[in-house]
C-alpha cells in the first residue's frame, strides 16, 4: 500500500514545474537598475503643480470675448 501514495514513477520524483533559471527574468548584468525605475514615476508627481499656472492664463481668454460683445453694442448705437 506504501506503493500506492507515489503516482509518478520514482526515477523523476517531484518533477520541477519550471527550470532553476528562470526565477532570474532580467541579466545578472545589471539586476539593480530595475528597482531603481521604480522612484522614477515619484518624481513625476511633482510635476502637477505647475498645472495651476494654466488657470490665470484662462482668466485673459474671457476678457477679450468680452471685448467683442461690446464693439456690436457700439455698432447697435449708430445705426439708431
């Protein structure tokens, strides 16, 4: 009955699903540099504050729509 529990025959016991090389994806040249792109994306998050500069620059583009609102009531004046 101890013959039973073994369904694999013994000369291959415990067959690895994968080879001993493949836990290493990248180069052993150069194995830090992946974690150290990493922070890289972290830096990037400051870059968003310049966003609120955009807004006041906004803020003229009314202006000007609003100047040529008031040339027709201008207009409108003389034909009366």
């Amino acid at each position: 009955r101890q013959q039973v529990p073994v369904p694999f025959p013994v000369d291959r016991p415990v067959p690895q699903p994968y080879p001993v090389a493949v836990p290493v994806p990248y180069p052993v040249d150069r194995p830090v540099p992946v974690p150290v792109a990493v922070p890289s994306p972290p830096v990037c998050v400051p870059v968003p504050t310049p966003t609120p500069c955009y807004v006041p620059v906004a803020v003229p583009v009314p202006s000007p729509r609003a100047s040529p609102v008031i040339f027709e009531q201008s207009v409108t004046h003389s034909q009366r």
